[in-house]
C-alpha cells in the first residue's frame, strides 16, 4: 500500500439538539480531509472494535472533503483513504489544522464526550497527560 502524507483537519462541532437527541447522546462530529484523489472514504469504528463503517466524503472543492456523523460518545478510531484512478492509499490523519490528533498505529483516536464520558478520563486510562 502506498503511504501519503496530505494534509488532513479534523474537528468535532456541537450543535443545539432536541428532547430526543439529548436522550440518544448522538453528537454530529465533523471530519474534514484535504487530499487530492478522484473520492476519499472515512473509515471509523468504535472502542467496542465489533462494528466498522466506511462512508465516502463530499467533495467541497479544491482537494477538500467532509463528512458529518452523528456519534454516540465515546472513544474511536478512524482513518482516511483516497482514491486516485486505480489506485487506493491510506491517508494519514496526522495532519491536523486545529490541534493534534492522537494516533494509535495508523488509526486516529476521537474522543466524544458526554454525560458519563468525559474524554479527561479516556484520556488518563490511554496514559496521555
């Protein structure tokens, strides 16, 4: 597998929710790619490590993609990759514009909060101050 190095942003947006989302705890989470490739996929799984999903981005011009996911909180891990003609390469989500992503191998790891999950707390169990 070929490795590249583009430039990737993550962050994670909070918006108002109703009644019921605030129940479900789904909170809409943000990724952002900058890759120059014909599509580029999201690939994300949770802590659990049972269940995986691969979405493909939109394209928002100039070598940008985004996708949003409403994510329960919690902890995951997620990577990139870009499809260029007939070839597929992992994109590294190392690249952060905002701040630095933790990375655990080749996956980057999310924290989302929530009412009993407070991402200090995943954060002291994985040994980052």
């Amino acid at each position: 597998m070929v490795m590249a190095s583009p430039s990737v942003r993550h962050r994670s947006e909070r918006t108002t929710t109703s009644a019921s989302d605030q129940r479900d705890c789904r909170r809409p989470t943000r990724f952002i790619a900058t890759h120059p490739a014909l599509n580029v996929f999201l690939v994300i799984r949770g802590e659990s490590g049972n269940s995986q999903m691969c979405s493909q981005m939109e394209p928002l011009g100039h070598d940008r993609w985004a996708l949003t996911l409403p994510l329960r909180p919690g902890r995951y891990r997620y990577r990139y990759y870009g499809i260029h003609e007939r070839v597929t390469t992992y994109v590294s989500p190392r690249d952060v514009e905002d701040r630095p992503v933790r990375m655990s191998g080749l996956d980057a790891v999310l924290c989302v909060p929530g009412p009993n999950m407070p991402c200090l707390e995943i954060d002291k169990k994985e040994g980052t101050p």
